[in-house]
C-alpha cells in the first residue's frame, strides 16, 4: 500500500504540537511505514506539493502565516490542525486585547531585561494582524485540541485518519496523564 503524503506548518505558536508528536517515541516507527512527511518543520522543506493530509498547528497572526494556510489548503485533501492555537487562537489570541504598538512596546522595549531596545523595521517582516484560528482563514477538516495536544490524541487522529474516518478525539485522551 502506497504511503500517506504529509505536510505540516506551524504558525504563531510555541512549536509544543510537533513536540508531543515527536513525543509518540517508538510508535513514530510504525507511522513511518504508513506515512511520509513531505514539507516540515521537522523535513524543513519549504514548499508545499499536493498530500494526502496537511496539519497546522498555530494561530494566524500576520500576512504570511495567512497565506501559509491557504497554501497548505490548497495542496492537501484533508487538513487536521493540532492544538489550541490553531483550534481557538489559543494563548497567542490574547494579543488581541491590546493594540499592535503597546504588543510591540510590551516585547521590544519594555521588557525587564531590555537595554536600549527598539521596535524592529523591515520590509521581511510580516505586520501584526488580528490572531485568528485556522478555520477562519480556510476549512478545517479534523481538530485536535490541547495545548498541547497529548501524544496520544495525536496518534489517535492519525491512526483514525489511516483507517479511512476523520476523527473526533474523546475527551478522555485530550490531556496528559
């Protein structure tokens, strides 16, 4: 049986997603027969090619985790997103209360530990936008939630997903024991 194409991103998030899926430890070792990551943070290649499943964790903060999303949707059948950030806007979301300059204050300037700090200028850098999860900005197929999601939530959607069934996580494997 052919392999299952997977591409991943992570957006505006701490990246602890792909770490609780690196966290499957030895069940990675079956996955890796069914499955091959394509584009990655893990593979780190850049651009995406159509796959069977594409993943997302993080939230949408700017002009170029946008247009990540809908380059991800656009090359893959089924799209899973992992962990609050993407599901809700998670922790990131709660920028949303503040202004971009008093955000941008807060972490350049402010901080306790800065000395002379400024603001960076650059044309590569993306402006601040609203954060927003996934589902705002394209269609999400499968969610699993969590923050981040537990190893075996995350097994469980694959596993799922292999099977032929979009899953829906049970409560009772949605948090670390």
């Amino acid at each position: 049986m052919a392999k299952i194409k997977v591409a991943s991103a992570w957006l505006d998030c701490c990246s602890g997603c792909h770490m609780s899926f690196l966290d499957l430890d030895e069940a990675l070792i079956d996955l890796a027969g069914a499955i091959e990551l394509t584009a990655t943070p893990i593979t780190d290649i850049k651009e995406f090619s159509p796959v069977d499943l594409g993943i997302i964790e993080g939230a949408v903060s700017n002009e170029h985790d946008e247009k990540v999303a809908k380059d991800l949707r656009a090359n893959c059948k089924i799209l899973m997103v992992w962990g609050d950030c993407a599901c809700f806007g998670g922790i990131v979301s709660m920028r949303n209360l503040f202004s971009t300059e008093e955000v941008l204050r807060r972490y350049y300037i402010e901080t306790e530990s800065t000395k002379d700090g400024k603001v960076p200028s650059s044309e590569d850098i993306p402006p601040l936008t609203k954060v927003r999860p996934i589902n705002e900005v394209v269609k999400v197929d499968c969610y699993v939630p969590g923050c981040p999601p537990s190893p075996k939530a995350i097994h469980y959607a694959l596993t799922e997903l292999l099977e032929g069934r979009i899953p829906i996580v049970p409560s009772e494997i949605m948090r670390f024991d």
